[in-house]
C-alpha cells in the first residue's frame, strides 16, 4: 500500500502517538530525571539536582542492596524455571500420551491455577503456610503429631522455598499449554519410524521428542523467566518482601520488583529508586531485545 | 504386553490425580471458607468440609461492608480503560500493520521498549505526576494508569491481529475505489471484531486482577476496586478469612470461567505477559 498519504499515515497514528507519548512514554521520561534529584516524601516540591549520586549508590559496594536483590531474584528465577518446565513438560505428556483418557477435561482442570488471579492465588497460599491455622501445617501435624509443624514464612529459607511452591503452582499451567502445542506438532511418522529402528521409549523421548520440543518452548521459558523475574504479588503480598534478619538490609523474599516497591512506596526514596529503574530497565530491554532477536521476531515484525 | 500397558495407564492416571488434586485444591478451600461460618477456619486440626455450612459471609460482604461499591468501581475502571486503550490504538495499529513508512521499526522497538518498563516501575513517576496534578486517591487517575499500559499492550496485540488479515482483501477494496479509511473501516475492522474482543476482554481482566497501582494510588474506601477492598479483608486474623474467601468467589468466579474459554485465543507470548501481573 504505497499510495496512502503521508497525511492519511499521521491521521491514523495521531490518537495513539499522542496518548502514548503523553501517558506511557513522557513517565519514563520522568523518572529519569527523577533519578537525577534527591527527591523523596520530605523533598517532594522542594527537591535539588544531585547529578549521578543515586547511581553511585547502587553500584557503590557489592555488599549493597542492589546486588543483593538482583541475586536472590537471579537464583529465584534459576530455580523457578526449571521446576515450571518440569510440571509443565510431565502434566503435558501425561494429558498426551496415547493412552490417556478423558483429555479434555485434565487439559482444561489442570490450568485452573493460571486462571485464578494472581494478587487471589497469593492470598490463598499465604493462609495455606500460615504457621498456626494453616492447610499445610494442619497436614503436618496430622502425619507428625499435634507439636510439629514447619516455618513457612518465618525462616529465610523456607520462605524463599514457599513463594518458589506458590509460584509454580500458578505458572506450570503455561508451560503444560506450551508443551502440548508443541508435541501435538510432532508427527508421530517419527516417533514410529524411531520405534522401528528399535529406539525404547525412552530413547524415543530424548532423542526425537526432546530435541523437537525446544524451538517451541525456548521462547516461552525466556518470556517466563522475565516475568518471573519481576515477580511482585506472589512475592510481596505473601511475605512483604520477607523475613527480615536486619533492619539494614533487604528480606530474604525481597526479589528487584518488591524491593523497588518497599523503597518507593514505604520508606519514599524516590530519586533512589528511580535510578534504580533505569537500570533494571535497561538490563530487562537489554535481555528482551536479545530473546527477540533470538526469536528473530523484529526482523519478521519490521518487513 | 498388555500387563505393561495396563500398568503405564494406571501410572499417568494415578499421577493426573495427583495433580489435580494440587491445581484444583486451592480453589476447593476457597469455596468451603467461604461458606464456613465465623472463625471456624482459624482451628489447630484440619477440617476439610464445615459441620454447618452457611451462606451467612456473602449475606454479610453484600449488606455490611462496601463491597458492592468496590466491584462499582473495578466495573467502571476497567470498562474505560477497555475503550481508552481500543480506540486510542485501533487506527495506530492499522497504519503499523498496513502501511509503510520511515520511522516504521523505531516506533515498533519503541513500543517493545515501554511494553518491557515494568509496572511497578512505572508506577513510581506516574505517582509523582499524578500527586503533583492532585489525582493521585481519584478514580481517573488509576484510569490513566491503567491505559498507559493498555494502549502499548493494544497497540501491538491489535497489529499482531491485523497482520493475520491478508494483505490482499484491503487491497482489492482499494483497486474497487476505496479509500484508505474506507478500506478500514469496511473491510479490515470487520473482520478483526472478534480479535478486538478478544483484545478487550483481556485489557478487562488484566484491569480487574490488577492490585499494586490501585493499592498505591487510591486511598480512600469508597474509591477501592476489588483487589484493594479484598487485601483489607484478608489482611486480619480478628475477622473471618470466610468474608475475603466469599468475596474472591464472587469476582474470580466470572473472570476465571472467562479466562479458561478465551485460553484457545493466546497467540503470541505477548499477549500472555499481558495478562499476568
């Protein structure tokens, strides 16, 4: 469509342009030079221009808050990941497999999870590790006796490992959806022409299925692994970001997203954690833009 | 040969059980805390079904606290953000679907750019801003801040959508004496109206399940939407998780059943990000 004028073009991009540029990007646009000032609750008109001090402080020790945080959601999305494609790869080969009956209804029964919303999935899972009246501790006590009972949420550890059980409990389901698209994809020729040159099932598993289920899930285990990263309601409102061990450093729940919201939105540090955007944003649009290049989406997009 | 196979059966099945009983129990416990009476839930020993179920916690969410009101709200926030986002990006997402033009892939990588700014996030200068034009605790400010994510997410589902249409049904239409614009609006949207639902159902919901910008931005309890309203009910062991319990009911109930049906339509990664927050 050569032929449409110039003016045509601009007519139909004016309302988007315009809303966009003033609502979503003029923000962004902000709060770099938020990033620049000292502003905070008590500086909040009456700010100064402090330059690249914010920065300074991110990256000023590797001790930090800021390095801090940005392991614990590294090592939260490594182990995350790999357990949302285990359930996801085993829910979808048992719903798959030839002799499995009923398959409509555990496709459908067994992405219940991802439909619950995710600020409701977190409450639920809260209760559920309650230390007194809660499911898990109810179940505990009737296998170990009235007296026991697990730390869910009050010891570091376990509370990393519940917001990892409560998470792969709501993002599985994804990857069970995925899967299935992908081994539906296959065409059992090969699994056959393999069974006749006498692979086992096994064998047929990890060398024909395996190997042609990649290309489809890469895509969806990097997308996962951005929002997983940036895990927020599954995180915060199960345990506010922690336990915390000290007043001075970040909870052991406190992933990037939870941390940015305590420090904005408790304790007020606007300019700080402007900065703190910026760059978390631009290691996000750094990885985004390399999965899709990966995915040679833009390339097919920009034709 | 046929004992192996009787035995693999019961294996995936009895591992199917399994799993759904850990998808769907969640969603069960929810159901008997809501008909659960008082604080019954708050017990050492584990109890599974009430002795005396009782409708008595919806009568009491509907009559005693805003209820009601929040779900007001979330309706009227989400519908406008719905139609901000649809018309503010239908005719955008045409012109990058259809048309060529310099600055193409910029305003493409652009969008991508502010699509991958996270929520939280950006929710820090909209906060600012909001505060220093006096909207912040004001319905229309969550309003603009929802559609500041919803336009970009229309913008390129809608594209997404419209590259699906081929190329050559809008040209023909052009060759027969149409304008551009007519070519649009008669023939291209028409057939992208089951896609702009599906758009707009999703904008919907992502606004209905949305808890951290409504949190920080509203303040008053006549304002909250439905998550705010349900982080307060759950939030305190003196009154019973049975009136959040009965409460989540009534608003996942229709937005999950919604969800399981529309699933089929999840094309790209995208618009899976899109939904989850």
């Amino acid at each position: 469509m050569n032929r449409v004028p110039a003016r045509t073009i601009l007519a139909y991009f004016a309302p988007m342009l315009v809303g966009i540029t003033l609502i979503s990007l003029f923000p962004i646009v902000y709060n770099v030079y938020v990033s620049l000032t000292n502003r905070s609750l008590f500086h909040f008109r009456h700010f100064q221009f402090i330059g690249l001090a914010n920065y300074a402080t991110l990256f000023s020790s590797l001790n930090g808050d800021f390095f801090i945080v940005l392991f614990k959601s590294f090592l939260f999305v490594g182990i995350c990941i790999p357990l949302f494609l285990l359930f996801g790869m085993l829910t979808a080969l048992a719903v798959n497999h030839p002799l499995t009956r009923w398959k409509a209804f555990w496709r459908v029964s067994l992405i219940v999870p991802w439909a619950v919303p995710s600020y409701i999935t977190a409450f639920i899972w809260k209760f559920f590790f309650n230390e007194q009246f809660g499911t898990l501790n109810q179940l505990v006590r009737v296998v170990f006796g009235p007296k026991a009972g697990l730390p869910w949420l009050s010891d570091p550890t376990w509370a990393f490992g519940s917001i990892v059980i409560a998470n792969t409990w709501m993002s599985y389901p994804f990857f069970m959806v995925v899967f299935l698209g992908a081994l539906q994809s296959i065409p059992l020729e090969l699994l056959e022409a393999a069974a006749i040159d006498g692979a086992n099932a096994w064998q047929r598993f990890w060398r024909v299925t395996l190997p042609l289920l990649r290309p489809a899930i890469l895509p969806a285990a990097v997308l996962s692994a951005i929002l997983t990263f940036q895990v927020l309601n599954t995180g915060y409102l199960i345990t506010q970001g922690g336990p915390f061990t000290s007043a001075l450093k970040p909870g052991a729940t406190e992933f990037v997203m939870i941390y940015a919201f305590r420090q904005a939105f408790q304790l007020f540090r606007f300019g700080y954690i402007a900065a703190f955007a910026v760059v978390m944003f631009a290691l996000l649009f750094a990885v985004t833009m390399f999965s899709l290049r990966f995915t040679r989406l833009v390339e097919e997009e920009a034709r | 040969m046929r004992q192996g196979r009787l035995a693999t059966s019961l294996f995936i099945h009895a591992f199917l059980v399994a799993m759904l009983v850990i998808a769907v129990f969640p969603v069960f416990f929810v159901l008997q805390a809501a008909v659960r009476p008082g604080q019954s839930l708050y017990t050492l020993t584990l109890s599974l079904w009430p002795d005396h179920p009782t409708l008595d916690n919806f009568h009491y969410i509907l009559t005693q606290i805003p209820f009601p009101t929040w779900l007001g709200n979330s309706l009227i926030v989400c519908t406008a953000t719905m139609f901000a986002g649809l018309v503010g990006s239908a005719t955008g997402a045409y012109a990058l679907s259809r048309f060529r033009f310099a600055g193409k892939r910029m305003t493409l990588i652009l969008l991508l750019a502010i699509q991958s700014f996270p929520t939280v996030l950006a929710l820090i200068p909209i906060y600012i801003i909001l505060r220093l034009v006096h909207l912040v605790g004001t319905p229309l400010g969550l309003i603009l801040a929802y559609v500041s994510v919803a336009l970009v997410f229309a913008a390129w589902n809608l594209k997404g959508y419209f590259d699906t249409i081929p190329h050559e049904i809008d040209e023909a239409a052009l060759m027969d004496g149409c304008t551009p614009t007519q070519a649009f609006l008669r023939v291209t949207l028409p057939l992208a109206v089951p896609a702009l639902a599906v758009t707009a159902l999703l904008m919907f919901i992502t606004g209905w399940n949305e808890w951290v910008m409504a949190q920080t931005l509203l303040s008053d309890e006549n304002t909250y939407t439905v998550p705010v309203g349900l982080w307060g009910l759950q939030n305190d062991y003196r009154i019973p998780w049975g009136y959040f319990a009965s409460a989540a009911l009534i608003v996942s109930v229709p937005i999950m059943t919604l969800f399981l049906l529309l699933q089929r339509y999840f094309r790209s990664g995208l618009t899976v990000g899109g939904v989850k927050g």
